[in-house]
C-alpha cells in the first residue's frame, strides 16, 4: 500500500479495522481456492477429526451454522463417501455424523490448500511472528462469547 493510497491514520490505528481488512484479505484467498461448499466441507471434516463422531446438532452448534446448512453439508459429504452418516440408537431423532477414511484424506488435501492461503496471506511474517498472531487473535477470541458464524 502506498503512502498516497492509504487509509488514515485513525483508521490504521484501529485493531478492530485492521482485522476486518485483514479477514477481508484472507476471504479473498481462500475463495479463489477454495469454492464455499469447499470451505464448508473443510470445517465439518475438521470438527469430526478433531472431536470424533457428532451429531449433526453438535456439529451445527460447534460451527455455528445453521441445522439446515449442516444437512446439505452432510449430505454431500455422505454422497461422496466422505462421512458416514447413522441413527443415534440412544436417540433416534438424532443422526450421528463420522468421518470416513476417504473423508479424512480429503480433509488432509484441503489443509494442504488453506495452508497455502496461510502462506501468502501472512507471507510479511516470519514463522514466530505468525505464532505469536495467531495466539493474540486466539487469546481475543476467547476473551468473548461465540457468536454465530
């Protein structure tokens, strides 16, 4: 950015401003790489390798998406053999959501892809800088109440 383009200084001088440019910029990566059933695909896929079988609720709370979202998700990942999708038998109204082998590989495929977008969004950083970001950010996260995606 050069000086004759920049935004001012009250602005720059913002955490707040400067977040939401950067969240911006990295929306803008990561949808030239990866289409939004993509990234959708990548958080489900994320939550079951992280946290084991989920039911579609727990994933939708987890994300913060919406009931119906997380079907259409789960449908296409079980279409394309990516999860394996069962009754509760504790519960029937529940479905409980596992991810398969294929499933995980794919998810492996697509932290490849967003750690590219990684790469070029923090690219100005060096490794323990990027660390030491991504803690700051965590610990602001944490510092508030999850809000709906």
């Amino acid at each position: 950015m050069t000086d004759d383009v920049r935004p001012p200084a009250l602005l720059r001088a913002l955490a707040s401003w400067q977040a939401s440019r950067v969240a911006t910029v990295g929306a803008r990566l990561t949808g030239a790489r990866m289409p939004l059933e993509t990234r959708s695909d990548f958080a489900v896929l994320a939550a079951l390798a992280e946290y084991g079988s989920l039911s579609q609720a727990e994933i939708g709370r987890r994300l913060g998406l919406d009931r119906n979202n997380v079907n259409g998700i789960v449908t296409r990942l079980e279409h394309d053999n990516r999860i394996e999708r069962s009754v509760d038998p504790a519960d029937r109204r529940r479905n409980i959501v596992v991810a398969t082998a294929a499933g995980l590989a794919y998810l492996g495929e697509l932290e490849a892809t967003a750690a590219e977008v990684q790469d070029e969004l923090l690219a100005a950083l060096d490794g323990t800088e990027r660390e030491q970001l991504r803690q700051l950010l965590e610990k602001v996260l944490l510092s508030h109440p999850a809000q709906p995606a």
